[in-house]
C-alpha cells in the first residue's frame, strides 16, 4: 500500500517537471509579446521596448528564462508584468473568488448526476430514462453563453433578482437576511450553469457505467437467490458501479477551471477564469503561465487523492 | 452394433446440419445497420447531419463562388429588420435579397442574416472537421506508437513512458483556456483557430488508440500476419488501424460538436474567427448585444447551433451503442 502510494506520487512529480516545461515553453514559443500590446504608441521608444524586454528577461534564451521563472516562483518574487504586483498573492486573492463557485458545481454535479443516472439505468428504457438521456444531450449540445444568456434573462424577468458580478452594488446597510439572500441568487446561478456541463456528461457515464454491472454474472446469481430487486441494486450492483467514477475526481477539474474562463465572463464574476482572460489581453506572460501550472498542479493533486482513494477502496488495486 | 448402416448413416446426416436451414450469418457491418437503423434519435441526427452537409456545400457555392446571398452586402436603410420582412423602398435596388424578402432578418449593418448563416455553415463545419482530423491525425500516430512500439527502450524510458507521460501533462491542463491563450497569443485567422482546436484535442485518441493496440496486437491475426514476415508499417496499418477505429471514430463525430461549440465560446470570448468569414460562433457572440431589440440575431444561431451539435452527439451515441456490443440490450 505505501509503496503503491509512494510510487504514484513518484510519477506524479516527473509529470510536475514535464507539466511545467510545458506550461512555460507554449507561451514563450508562441509569437506576441508584451512589449507588442501597445505598438502603436507613440510614446514607446525602441529604448523603452529594449528596457521592458530586458526587465522581464525576454532577451534570454528560453530555458534561462524557465529557470528565472521557477526561481521567482520558488521565492515568491514572481511580478506580474502589467502591474508589477506579486503573481502568487493575486492569484490567491482570485482563487478565493471562485472557490465558492467551483465547490457549489462540484458539489452539484456529483449530488444530481449519480441519482439521476443510476435511476435511468434501473428504469432502462423507460419515459423517464430516454427523457433524461436526451435533456443530456441537448444540455451538452447547447453553446454555454447562450444557455447563461436565457438563464439571467429567465431569473432576471421572473424573479426580479440582479444576478451579475459577486454581489449587489450599494446593499452595505441591508439586513443581514438580505445581503445573504443576494450572495445566494449571485453564486446560485452561475454555479447551475457551471454545472449542467458536468452534470450531463457525469450522468450518462453513471448510467452506462451502470448498465454494464447490472448485466454481471453476479448480478443474475443475485437475483436467482430470489433477492429483492432494491438489494441486488443497491447492495450489489451500486457499490461496484461506483466505483470507477472516484477516479473521475481529479479529471473534471480542468474542465470546470477551463469553462470558469466563459462563465465568470459572462456573470462578471472576478475570480480565477477572468483573471486569466485579462492576464491573456495583457500578454501578462508570468500570470498566465503561474494560473496553468496552478490548475495542472491542482489536477494532478486531484487525480493523485483519487488513484490513493481508489487502491483504499478497490482491493483488486494493491495486488499490482 | 446392431443397428443397421441406413440408421446409421440417416443419424449423421441429421448431425450434419443443412447451411440452407440455419440463420444467415450477418456480416458485422449488416450487423452495425440493423441496430444502428433501430435507434431512431440516431437516425434523426443522421438526416440532420446530411442536410447539413448539403446546406453547408451549397453555402460555398452560393455565397462565395457564383454570389446569389451575398453576406457583405451593408444596407444602410434596412438595419435590424425581422425574419420575412421586406426590404425597404428606399434601399439600394441591386442590393436586394433574393426574392425580396430577408428570411432570417437583417443585422445591426444590414447585412442579410440568412445569407451569413448560409456562409458560416460551411466554415462552422469545416472548423469542426479540420480540428477533428488533426487531433485524430495527432492522437492516431502518438497512441499507435504507444501502443505498437511502446516496450522499445530510448535510453531509460520506454517509448511508452515517454508519450503516455506528455500525454498526461497536457491533459492537467485546463483545455479551453490553453486554446484561449494560443487563439489570443497567434495571429488571428481561421486557420490558426482550426489548428489550435486540433492541436489541443488529440489526447482522449492517444489513450483509446494505445489501449486497443495493446488488445489487438496480441490477437492471432496479428501473430499470424507477424511470423507471415509482412512489414510492420503495414501491419499497423492495414491490420491494426482498421481495427482500432471503431471508438476512434466514436469520439471524432463527438469530437466535431465540441470543437462547433469551442469555437463559439471563443467568439464570445473575443477571439472567434476574424471578420470576412461569418461563423455561427461568431453570428451568435454579435448577437448577443442586441438581445432585446434583435432576438433574432441571437436565437437563430443559437438554436442553429444546438440541432447541428446535438446530431452530431445523437450520431455519435448511435454509433457507439451499434459498435459496442457490451452496451447492447440483452
């Protein structure tokens, strides 16, 4: 068991290196530069684009500059290059903006999408199943912002409530009851719609996922005995179903980062995704590279606690 | 022994069975039809799918080679008109729509919408193919040598250790806003988007592509054509690829709708494909600021969009369920 553990966070470090020569060599390797953001103005000397070029070691060959990089993370020296502000400390800021977003989707894709698939493949073939299955589909087939767009436009007209940005402007001397009732509205919806993505997908592969046990030998045998339908599904089936989907952990964060990019845009949410679309405006080369080995660094820590969780769960694991 | 040789002989051709009597055998592709021809979501997807294909061809031909809907045309008198209306008396008499009348409205310039979405139809889906064909292209190769060369030693690692390793890095990475960056970073072209797409996506085919090799290579066909002393190039690929491209091919018609839908996130975005191309993306994140005046200008693309990818999800579904027998009703 520790070995197996050690071993994956063995594994997991080579990916961190491989992960972060990655994340640094595509933004350097692509054209574009922050000292090009603003060519056209006059004020900018060749001096001047000389000085900022020399400032943020853009001169330097490719891996010197990885190694300044690695280095000003490892002390926390890191400047932003629009702002001069520290990197670390502004991505944290932003994290704890969105962390109430990312949890409230976590936590509802992963309560909707298991009731809901495990219920349609008990129900093969049912209204219900074949309903769900297609409100699936049309859910991932929909393009996110246009989805949103209803959705603020629905809660908006219907409820009269304000659902853009973190909260209400100017309700500092509300009641308490209320203050709380906006942040709910405010985080409620752009976390649904975070969510539907995942909840969809999720779903269907808890379904099929599913399907396959409940077509097992040892299912049959159960019911054979003459069980009641609800044990062999539930005491039987549901256990082994489940349990691949703890591996499923760590891989929906890169989703649910990457989509927070489009969301936070559209409810004006100043969390992590739209600090991202800014720093890419600005060419703010440190930032976008610091929030990618960031969010790989997160889903790696993610698929590490679920490999780890999956050996505690699964015995099968520690033999290999 | 005392039963006679008639007996005997009556007995054996009763064993033997007759081939006229038993069941045809379905060949796997009659065998693929018959389920596939059942499911009748999948059906429907397909003959969206087709419609498509013909609307996007003929979306070339008429906006771009032999011009009956011209989308650059500005009309300055006909601004933000709804679907079937007519065009205004003092409008420029050239300029007019085919038949007079504009059959999905007019924009904030003029422009008639129904000629755009002809237009961006077809660079919609060639967005969607070409992205798809890279990362297939991409994903095929790497996976194949994964799989294929994978125990081949490169100094200390395996060829392997080495692809499978890159191929989890990148897929730490949060996927859309790495093309974010790169869309934003390259010169903007239509091109560059449909690369970076491709680019970004070829990882899930990897990791199907290995696994089946490993299963496949160790079957006896593969064996047999091995000690045949044919050429590996062209057991891997005439014996192999084949074989291995019945999910490949899965997740490439899903591959498709995602790419359709990234491409107008990246409109909405600010960063979709450049002016003199209409896409649905970027139809749709125009749209968008005119939601009450001109909801036109935001549902017809938006609902566009939705049937096109959720045909292609169908499809693809329909063929996963026909290719897979696993999933199959009992």
């Amino acid at each position: 068991m520790w070995n197996y553990i050690i071993r994956n966070i063995g594994q997991r470090l080579i990916l961190l290196i491989i992960v972060s020569f990655v994340a640094h060599s595509f933004i350097h390797l692509a054209p574009g530069e922050p000292s090009e953001v603003d060519p056209m103005n006059p004020r900018m000397k060749p001096e001047d684009i000389a000085k900022i070029r020399a400032a943020f070691h853009l001169d330097d060959p490719v891996y010197m500059q990885y190694a300044y990089w690695i280095r000003d993370l490892g002390t926390g020296e890191l400047k932003s290059f629009k702002d001069s502000q520290p990197v670390l400390p502004k991505i944290w800021n932003r994290f704890l903006n969105s962390l109430p977003l990312f949890l409230l989707a976590t936590v509802l894709v992963w309560t909707w999408a298991f009731p809901t698939g495990i219920h349609g493949a008990v129900h093969r073939g049912s209204l219900y199943d074949r309903s769900t299955v297609l409100l699936a589909y049309a859910l991932i087939s929909v393009p996110g912002f246009f989805l949103s767009f209803l959705a603020i436009l629905w809660v908006v007209g219907w409820f009269g409530v304000p659902v853009i940005g973190i909260k209400t402007f100017g309700m500092d001397h509300a009641d308490l009851a209320f203050k709380i009732m906006d942040r709910v509205w405010h985080l409620v919806i752009p976390s649904v719609m975070a969510a539907i993505g995942g909840i969809a997908v999720l779903s269907r592969y808890v379904r099929s996922q599913m399907l396959e046990v409940l077509s097992q030998d040892y299912v049959r045998t159960a019911r054979a005995k003459g069980l009641q339908d609800d044990t062999v599904v539930y005491g039987h089936a549901l256990g082994n179903a489940l349990l691949p989907f703890v591996t499923m952990f760590g891989l929906l964060l890169p989703e649910l980062i990457g989509g927070a990019v489009i969301f936070e845009q559209i409810f004006a949410w100043p969390g992590l995704g739209r600090l991202g679309y800014e720093a890419i405006l600005n060419r703010d080369f440190p930032v976008i590279m610091t929030l990618n080995l960031i969010a790989a660094i997160l889903t790696l820590a993610g698929t590490l606690l679920s490999d780890i969780l999956y050996a505690v769960v699964d015995p099968r694991i520690r033999l290999h | 022994m005392n039963e006679s040789p008639e007996t005997l002989a009556h007995q054996r051709s009763r064993l033997l069975l007759d081939p006229e009597e038993l069941p045809p055998s379905e060949t796997p592709w009659q065998e693929f039809l018959r389920i596939y021809l059942k499911d009748y979501q999948a059906l429907l997807g397909f003959w969206v799918l087709m419609l498509l294909l013909v609307t996007a061809f003929a979306g070339k031909v008429f906006t771009e080679w032999w011009v009956v809907f011209d989308p650059e045309v500005v009309r300055l008198t006909d601004t933000f008109l709804p679907p079937f209306s007519v065009p205004s008396p003092d409008s420029i008499e050239v300029d007019r729509p085919l038949g007079g009348v504009y059959l999905m409205g007019t924009d904030e310039l003029g422009r008639d919408v129904f000629a755009r979405m002809f237009q961006g139809s077809f660079v919609s889906l060639s967005i969607g193919f070409v992205a798809v064909g890279i990362s297939l292209g991409i994903g095929i190769v790497l996976g194949g040598l994964a799989g294929f060369y994978g125990h081949v030693k490169l100094g200390f690692v395996t060829v392997d250790t080495l692809i499978m390793r890159f191929t989890d890095a990148m897929m730490c990475f949060p996927r859309f806003f790495l093309i974010l960056t790169a869309v934003a970073l390259l010169p903007p072209s239509i091109y560059t988007i449909m690369m970076i797409i491709g680019f970004f996506g070829w990882m899930g085919t990897a990791r199907f592509v290995r696994a089946e090799f490993f299963s496949i290579r160790e079957q006896d066909y593969v064996v047999a054509a091995k000690a045949l002393g044919i050429p590996e190039g062209r057991i891997i690929f005439r014996h192999m690829v084949p074989n291995a491209l019945a999910p490949v091919f899965v997740s490439a018609t899903i591959g498709v709708a995602s790419a359709i839908l990234t491409e107008s996130g990246l409109s909405f975005l600010g960063f979709g494909v450049p002016p003199p191309y209409a896409t649905w993306g970027n139809i749709l994140s125009d749209g968008k600021g005119f939601i009450f005046d001109a909801p036109w200008l935001f549902f017809i693309p938006g609902l566009a969009i939705f049937i096109v990818v959720l045909a292609f999800n169908l499809v693809g579904e329909g063929l996963r369920e026909a290719l897979n027998p696993k999933l199959r009703r009992r």
